[in-house]
C-alpha cells in the first residue's frame, strides 16, 4: 500500500512561488521544477506531515488489537 501523504507539496525541499505567469513549483534539493503531487523517491516530509503519519500509524495499530 502506498503512503498518502507522499508529494512533493509535503516535502522539506518542496518551494513555491508566485510569479506573473502563475504559480511556480521547485525542489530545492533535486534543482528543478515540479508539481505538487509529483512523487520522488528522495521524499523527506515536512515535520507536520511527519506527526500525521505516525498518529494514523498509532491508530492502524490500535485498530488491530
């Protein structure tokens, strides 16, 4: 099963900006542009996302017993 919360807008290195052509989307770590919920490998969420996946882990767990 996949991991929900996996996308670059979740990621450490995840960056936004607003430009006069819209919005622009880059990883600061790979050095190009992205989208949202693009998904890499080196994926290193945010410390927010982080808590949210080990409270859903805690309550998968709960749920077993």
């Amino acid at each position: 099963m996949g991991n929900r919360f996996h996308a670059c807008a979740s990621c450490l290195h995840f960056r936004a900006s607003r430009t006069e052509q819209g919005m622009k989307y880059h990883c600061s770590r790979l050095g190009y542009e992205t989208k949202p919920n693009f998904q890499f490998n080196c994926w290193s969420p945010k410390e927010n996302v982080r808590k949210l996946m080990e409270k859903e882990r805690g309550n998968d767990r709960e749920n077993l017993h």
